[in-house]
C-alpha cells in the first residue's frame, strides 16, 4: 500500500501524492463504478467494470464511512441515468464529444500520454485504453491554463502550480494542440453564472435533444436548452424556427426575465409538447451523428412530427382567439402550444387599447408571456417548407428563387419559372455586405428590419439589395460565390477572409496624387486589408494604429476623399457612389475606434501603446514632470469624467494642450483608466502571481520571475506596463520638485493597476520594484536610456525658456513650392514648432492670393534633400 490523499466529488474518485497537489495521480469516474465491497479489516474494494482498485482507510469507521458515501454517489447517479460524465465514454463515437485527442510527449514521463482536450478541460491519461475504460492520469482545468509555443514541436502548457510540457511528432500536429487548448482556454474563462442559474432546474441539466450533460447553448424562442452539437444543427434550421443564444457567451441576451422564462418552460415543459410522442427508434443520444442530428431536428422543430397537437389545431380564428386569452394568464405551456399549433403571434385582438396579444400581455402585468412572444415575434409557424432564399426588395421580403450563372445573379417568382423576376450583372456590383446580428455601420437598414442572416449587394446604379437565408451557412456560401465572381483575380486572395465588408474603390497615395487608382478592398474586424492597383499581395491596414483618420463630407456630384494616416504614409481613399462609400466611411471609422474596455480593444500607437495612454503619458512628461505632487493630488471629477469619455470615444481626434487642460486632471484621467479597465493590466490570470513574486527573498530571483511574467503578458498589455513603468522612472528622476519618489509613486500605482482597495500592501511592492528595476526587468539598453535622458533634458530647457520669457528656437525659414518647382512658384515662410500643415497651406494660398472653393483638395508633403517622399 502507498499513502495517498484520496478526493471524491460528483464526479470523480481521485488520489494524490498529498493532501496540497493540485493534480491526481489517478481519477476514476463515479459512473464507471458497478459496487463498492468491504474486504477485511479497514479495507474496500472499488470495482469498475473492467478494473478494480483497493484501498485502506485508518480505521474500520473511516472505512465505513466512504463506502456509505460512496454508494450513495453512485446510486445517485443511477437515479439520473446518467451513463457516463463528459469523459467516462463508451467506445462507439468517443471521439464525437472531444475537441482534439491523441499521443503526445510530456516532460517526467518515460512514455507518451493519451492526451484529450473536451471543453474546458484537458485530460491525461497513461493509453488509449485506459481512455477508452474513461480512468485517467489527472485532468487540468484550463480557466488558470495558458498556452506557449516553445520550439518547432514543442508548446508548454503553464498554470499557476504547475507548467506541462508537450512535444508533438510534427509542427502541423503542435499547431493543432495549440489551437485546440487556446479553444479550451476560451471556453474555460467564459461566463457561468447564467449557466448555473439555467441549470438549476434539473430538466435544463441535460440536452433537450440528445441528452447530453451541462448543456451550454440554448434556443432562446424556444425555451430549451441544448449541447454544443445540437446547437449546430438547430442552426442549420434557420433563425425563423430557432434563435440560438451561448449561455456563457451571449450576456447581454439574457435579462431576468428571460431566465425566470427557462425557469418556467426549460426542457420539461418544452418536450412535453415537441417530444410528446417521440419513437424510440428515432431519438438521438449523445453520441449520435451529425445526420442522425439534423434529421431528428428538423422532424421535431420544422415539421413539428413530434409535437403534442392543440385541439383547436387546424382551426385558425380559435386559435388566435385562445391565444389572446392565454397570454393574459401566467399559463405560458398554454401560449406555446397554441403558438407553435398555429396562432399568429400578431393576430388581431379586437381591442383598440390593446391591437395584438403582446399589448394584452403587457396590460395584464404578464412579464413572462411578453417575454415568450417577444422572441416569438419573426418565428413563422407551422408551415415552414419553401424556398431557400429570399430577397429584400425596398423595405420589406419577398421570397424568390435565386441562381448566380454566367456573370448574372437572377431571382425569379419560384424554381418552376423560367423567367426571372429581375436580374444583378455581377460586374455591376461594387460592394458586398455581410451584416452583424446587430446591424452595421453605413447600413441603410435599421436592425429592426433585419433578419439574422443577410448580406447586401450595392450596385453602380445606386441601388440596393438585401438577400436573407434562413441558415447563416448558406448566406455565407453565397456571399463567398457572389464576390468571387466580381472581384478581380489579382483581389481573389481577399476572399479567404471573414469580411464583413468587400469591394471596389479608387485610393490617391504617395507623390502621385494627381490620378486615382482602383483597388479592392476588405474590412475584417479592425484590418483593412486593401490589394493595390501596382501589387500582387493584399496588404492589411491595422485601422486601430492609424496615426490621423479625415472623412470629407459629401457635396454635389464628387465624392471626397477618406484620409488614412498609416505608419510612414497616408492614404486618400474615394468613391464614385455616395450609397456604398458613406458606408465604407462608416465602417472604417467604427472599426477605427476603441470598441470594449480591454487594453487590446483600444486605439494603438505603432508600438502597441493604448493612444489614450500615450496621449496622457506625453502631455505629463511635457507639462507635469515637475508638477508638485504629481498622481497624488486628485483633479476635478467631472473634467476627468468628461476627457476619459473624449479619449475613449476617440483618442485620434484629442488634443491635449497646455492652458486648455490641467496636468493633475490628466493624470487622474490616466489612473482612473487603468483602474476601471476590463482584465486588468496585469490581468486576473497572473495578476496573482505578480503579487506573490515580491515575497521572493533573493533580489535576482524577484528580478527574473517579473521578466518571466512580463513575458506571459499579453503584446499589448506588456508593451503598456513597459511604457508606464517608463513615465513613472522619468517621474521620480524630478522627486526633488515633484515630492513622488519610487515609493509614493508606488502607493499610488499599485491599487490602481491591481485594481484593489490598497489593503493588500504587495500592489505598491510590486510597482516599486518594477520602477527600481526597470533597466534590467525591461531589458533597456545604453542607446534606450540616453534617448531618454536627451528628451528630457530637452523639454526641461523648453519650459525653463518659456517660464523665462526666452524666444524658444525652433522657427526656422522654409522654401515652399506652390503646385510645381519653379523659382516664380516659391515662397520662403517662417514656421515655428507649432505650425501645422493646414496653418501653412492656408499662409501660402493667402500670400498668393487664391481663393479656396468649395471642392477644392489641397496637400502638403516634405521631400528630403535628395527629394524623395
């Protein structure tokens, strides 16, 4: 016998080495588990159906003891019926619940491991066999887990106990690990409370479809809560039948009274009217496939084979009749089976005050059957057989049978016509449209006009069409057939892309801005990427790193440029329509922005800095290094509220100056930044793990654990503590006159970037040390630190200048070309260090006299002595 801390929960039997190890040596499904016996003195047998495991507890009461516990847990899940947890699996389609399994090398271990990664988890085991009998090494839980490639086979996974080190046979198969374990790690740190809320009804334990446990998808029209595979296919039925909502990822969908809803309906009441009369041939399990699947689904949602007939089915003024009585009781299984039976949801009520059942509802207080008929609303029932596609035609659908043949997308009456109602030659079209669910920028449509899936097809007349499919596959399947058709060749490498947006426009860049160039463009999330008239390859614009983003305005028959300032050049985009190039704008400009609370989601500079952290970091190292008390005193609220507001809104478009914004005010405005972000800046994964590093002992070892953890960061997130740590190293180089030294510094820091109460102590230890050491934790150089040094010294004698009432160097006479260089073209002017381009375009026009008109575009460029752009 060997001694071992032995664990047992809902689900597994588990030993460890001792008490504090995170992970087992081995685990044992309660569900394998056929009957525990007691075999002598202090000892138990645990008998699994193909293995049998002996322990011996310290007394004959303790022993007693977990064979009484142990019995009631499996008999427990007998109860339930439940065959096996997510990882006890039998062996026909054990690969169908698993995200990625197979062998691979792990560090400590003389031979490969059976490694299989299913949810949020990853599990060990020591063969294919041991998988298949469901008994295993230990498992990780991967909302601690984080993912590194080492070298060309080989990735670590790290958790705050323990690093696992994995070699795969080939880098193709370590990409996938990789893939499939950052999956893993998504999944794992996706929200759950909604998810043990909606559980805690037992029928909403398990899949409405298959059976499957802790499903964690829902159909929020339906009220039934399914599993991952399930989800999919319901998908395939279309948004008209089954509105598919994440229960941990869709927050924002799930209101209080959609909860109490699944609460009320959930799986029970739900199958007691589509699974009424469910053959035992036909149902699903967990393991079946995805054709078994789709053909149950659609039998039991689509045709409604299964469901529990209404007796009032069939006829239609009862029915709605009915329907407007229900929905004023709190008899929400009533409303359902009179909906899906045939009452329209919209029927006419007689009532004046109250025209549909959804103004009933409300007027009887019903929150619930609102609720019901409100994600009820575009569900058409009971007929659902028809076309495949449909056409937005002005403002409201029509359905039509589509082809795209011979270069001509055509949409005729229905597939038995032979002529068609209208026709889109595709080399007409100039852009294509792939909405979100929420509706898109420069969209003429409002999302309440919208159906799930849709794209739009703007053509060179100027007109507009909405397409819709009822599955979002095949509304990308034609979206894809459609570009491929009107883009060019040399763009075809655009259509790899998950664009929401493609399409022709002309662009202006470089010396040569007098003829503008057609290129094809795709916006992607935040990247434009644009092929170019002169180029083979599609070039990506990071839109959150533009350094200045103009939009004209339109007027009369030309269309303005957008003005792009990209790294080292800029970009003047046009368009011919004034439909589809204000949506591009509008795009752009959105894409362009900030769009959520986390560093990565900000506006950035080239080096990966949020640009409200170096708008604020500049101005200070300009205005305030010397300003006494410096992110000690607290500037006024409502100026700090309304310039984090501004800076967040569009950090591009501020500027910040001195006279018109006051340091302290900044510098509250920067604190309270890194205090409300999203995930924190050293985030909640290792944000512990910083504060636990300052109780390190050995000076060098603190050192090398922060450059260990510095490189666990996120890009964004590493480049930005480097880059404040660096302002607060400039700050207290002026603690004679600015009073904030390393440790003041520190006490204001550390609760701010912890995002704590500034009880725990360690916050403001770990910010001193960063700041002390920033040299070697941050790896700076010689050449790094005199530039810093050169910069400062030259503001400071900028200021003492200014305070001195001293002429500051800096203007200098510039020769300026108007149009062409000639000597009768040129103008000598006196720039000083803030002039701008504008101010000097508008000198120059003055001084010669010209009129500025209203279509008129003027540009300024520098060209070097050797007059290159």
């Amino acid at each position: 016998y060997q001694r071992r801390w032995v664990k047992l929960d809902a689900d597994y039997l588990r030993y460890f080495d001792s008490e504090k190890d995170p992970y087992s040596k081995r685990f044992i499904p309660v569900s394998s588990i056929s009957r525990i016996a007691s075999i002598g003195d202090q000892k138990f047998e645990v008998i699994t159906n193909n293995r049998n495991f002996v322990f011996r507890a310290e007394s004959d009461t303790d022993r007693n003891e977990w064979i009484r516990t142990l019995q009631q847990i499996v008999e427990e899940r007998k109860s339930k019926g439940l065959e096996r947890t997510s990882m006890s699996l039998t062996t026909n389609g054990a690969t169908d619940l698993v995200d990625k399994s197979g062998f691979l090398e792990l560090r400590g271990f003389k031979h490969k491991l059976f490694v299989v990664v299913a949810g949020d988890k990853v599990f060990l085991y020591k063969n294919a066999e041991d998988y298949r009998l469901g008994i295993g090494i230990t498992y990780i839980e991967m909302n601690v887990g984080n993912v590194k490639e080492v070298d060309r086979r080989g990735f670590d996974l790290t958790t705050p106990y323990r690093i696992f080190s994995f070699s795969a046979d080939s880098d193709q198969e370590k990409e996938e690990w990789v893939e499939a374990m950052q999956q893993s790690i998504s999944e794992a740190l996706s929200n759950s409370e909604v998810a043990e809320r909606i559980w805690a009804v037992e029928s909403n334990r398990f899949c409405a479809d298959c059976g499957s446990p802790k499903p964690d998808w829902a159909s929020i029209n339906l009220c039934v809560v399914i599993c991952k595979r399930c989800a999919g296919e319901h998908r395939g039925l279309g948004p008209g039948i089954t509105k598919v909502r994440s229960l941990k990822m869709d927050r924002k969908v799930w209101t209080e009274e959609l909860i109490e809803l699944f609460h009320q309906i959930g799986n029970a009441v739900a199958n007691q009217f589509w699974a009424a009369n469910v053959p035992p041939s036909e149902a699903i399990t967990p393991t079946s496939g995805s054709q078994e699947r789709r053909c149950f689904l659609i039998a039991k949602y689509r045709e409604g084979k299964y469901r529990r007939y209404h007796p009032l089915f069939g006829n239609q003024e009862e029915l709605n009749r009915a329907l407007c009585a229900a929905v004023t009781t709190s008899d929400l299984a009533e409303t359902q089976a009179l909906l899906f039976c045939g009452a329209a949801v919209s029927c006419a009520t007689g009532d004046p005050q109250c025209p549909t059942p959804l103004a009933l509802a409300e007027k009887s207080g019903q929150r619930l059957q609102m609720e019901f008929l409100l994600h009820n609303k575009t569900s058409g029932w009971p007929e659902r057989a028809g076309l495949p596609s449909t056409i937005l035609c002005h403002a409201e659908f029509s359905r039509r049978w589509c082809t795209l043949q011979d270069g001509v997308l055509s949409y005729y009456e229905n597939d038995r016509n032979a002529v068609p109602n209208g026709e889109i030659k595709v080399e007409e079209i100039v852009c294509l449209l792939h909405p979100t669910t929420h509706g898109h920028p420069g969209s003429p449509f409002p999302p309440s006009r919208r159906i799930e899936s849709t794209f739009e097809v703007y053509i060179e007349s100027e007109r507009l069409y909405l397409f819709g499919w009822e599955s979002p596959d095949s509304t990308r399947e034609w979206l894809k057939s459609i570009a491929k058709s009107f883009v060019h060749p040399r763009a075809e490498e655009l259509l790899a892309l998950d664009f929401e947006r493609i399409g022709r426009l002309h662009y202006k860049g470089g010396l040569n801005l007098e003829r503008a160039k057609e290129g094809w463009f795709a916006l992607a999330g935040s990247t434009l990427h644009v092929c170019f008239e002169d180029s083979e390859r599609q070039e990506p614009l990071q839109l959150r790193k533009l350094q200045e983003l103009c939009a004209g305005v339109w007027g009369g028959a030309a269309s303005p440029p957008t003005e792009a300032g990209l790294a080292g050049r800029t970009l003047y985009i046009q368009g011919e329509r004034k439909l589809d190039f204000l949506g591009w704008v509008h795009a752009i400009q959105k894409a362009a922005g900030s769009s959520g609370d986390t560093l990565s989601e900000q506006q950035l500079t080239e080096s990966d800095v949020p640009l409200l952290v170096d708008r604020c970091i500049d101005y200070i190292t300009q205005c305030g290094l010397t300003s006494e008390g410096i992110y000690r005193k607290s500037g006024q609220n409502s100026k700090t509220t309304s310039l984090l507001e501004m800076l967040r809104r569009d950090a591009r478009s501020v500027r910040l100056k001195e006279g018109e914004h006051q340091v302290d005010d900044v510098a509250n405005t920067l604190k309270r930044f890194f205090r409300d972000l999203g995930d924190g800046l050293f985030t909640r994964q290792w944000g512990q793990d910083w504060l636990q590093a300052t109780g390190l002992e050995d000076e060098e070892a603190k050192i090398g654990e922060y450059r260990r953890l510095l490189g666990t960061l996120p890009t964004v997130n590493r480049a930005t503590l480097k880059a404040l740590i660096n302002h607060l190293f400039r700050v207290q180089r002026f603690s004679g006159e600015n009073q904030m030294n390393t440790h003041n510094l520190a006490i204001v820091f550390g609760p701010t970037l912890f995002q704590t109460d500034g009880k725990d102590y360690k916050a403001g230890r770990v910010v001193e040390d960063l700041i002390s050491h920033y040299v070697k934790i941050f790896n700076v150089n010689d050449q790094e630190m005199k530039k810093q040094q050169d910069e400062i010294m030259a503001i400071m004698k900028m200021r003492e200048a200014a305070s001195s009432g001293t002429q500051q160097a800096g203007d200098f006479i510039c020769t300026v070309y108007l149009e062409e260089k000639k000597t009768e073209a040129e103008q000598h002017v006196k720039i000083p260090a803030t002039m701008t381009a504008e101010e000097l375009t508008f000198e120059i026009l003055d001084r010669r006299k010209i009129i500025m008109k209203e279509k008129d575009y003027w540009s300024c460029f520098e060209v070097n002595e050797r007059e290159e752009a």
